[in-house]
C-alpha cells in the first residue's frame, strides 16, 4: 500500500506546559482546526496511550467521521494519534523542541492508502490537507501567543 506524508512547523512563543496541554487535548483541537471539526472521547479518563476518540469533520461540504486512538504521550515533548476514514488511514505525530523564541512544533501526518486513496490524495487532498495544517498551526500559534498576552481572569 503506497504511503504519503508531510511535515509543518512554527515557532510558538508560550509556555511549553500550555502548549502540550492543547495537543494533547485532542477535544480541543477544534478551537484551531482549519475547518469544521469536532472530537469527543469515546473511552474514560485523561489523555493517554490507547484512549479512543470519535472526531466529525467538516471539509468543503463533505462530513469524513474518523475513530482516533492516542499512540504517544509524552508531556512536553510528544504526542502523536492514529486514525482511519474513508480518505484512508493516519498517524499525527507532534513533537515540541526548544527554539530562540519559544518552542518549535512541528506536525507530521502520515497516510497509508490504497493505491486509490493514494491518487486521490495527490490530486484532491494533498492540495487541501497541507495548507490546512499549515492554518492549523498558525491558528495554535496566534491563540496560545495571545491568551499569553490576555490578562488572568
């Protein structure tokens, strides 16, 4: 089965705890999704190895309901989860590194497809998957910087 893949990254300037939290928090992934998406747990308890997750997604009209399941935790520096939809399976993997000003996130996803999917994603969801995790990460970027600089309350 053919794979595809691809990387995005930013340098985000606050706190390295808040900012894995908000990975991490896969229910809290639609506060900076590129488009429409909703993941709610699917098995009890924190954020950990092999908890599942159901997410609904909205894209160009088009609703793909995908089960996630945690593969990595490690607080501070990674946390990655696995999928499958219709377009395919998936692993998001993310990783947090010092930087000058901040801590680098970097994101990559994964696919392994049937030689179909495979040509579909080059030609319809690689032009559509890239740039939205590109948003994706800035949309975190802009919202962590800003709730930084937003008084407590």
């Amino acid at each position: 089965m053919p794979n595809a893949s691809f990387r995005v990254r930013t340098t985000i300037n606050a706190d390295p705890a808040v900012i894995f939290e908000t990975i991490a928090d896969l229910t809290r992934h639609g506060q900076w999704a590129a488009n429409q998406l909703l993941i709610v747990p699917v098995s009890a308890g924190p954020a950990a190895i092999g908890r599942h997750y159901r997410s609904t997604a909205q894209v160009n009209g088009i609703t793909f309901i995908a089960d996630l399941h945690v593969t990595t935790y490690q607080p501070f520096q990674a946390f990655a989860f696995a999928g499958a939809d219709q377009t395919g399976r998936f692993e998001h993997h993310f990783t947090l590194q010092p930087a000058d000003q901040g801590v680098q996130v970097e994101r990559q996803v994964r696919f392994t497809l049937t030689l179909q999917q495979w040509l579909l994603f080059l030609v319809l969801l690689y032009p559509v998957r890239l740039p939205a995790a590109k948003q994706a990460l800035e949309l975190l970027k802009r919202r962590l910087e800003q709730r930084g600089t937003e008084p407590a309350g």
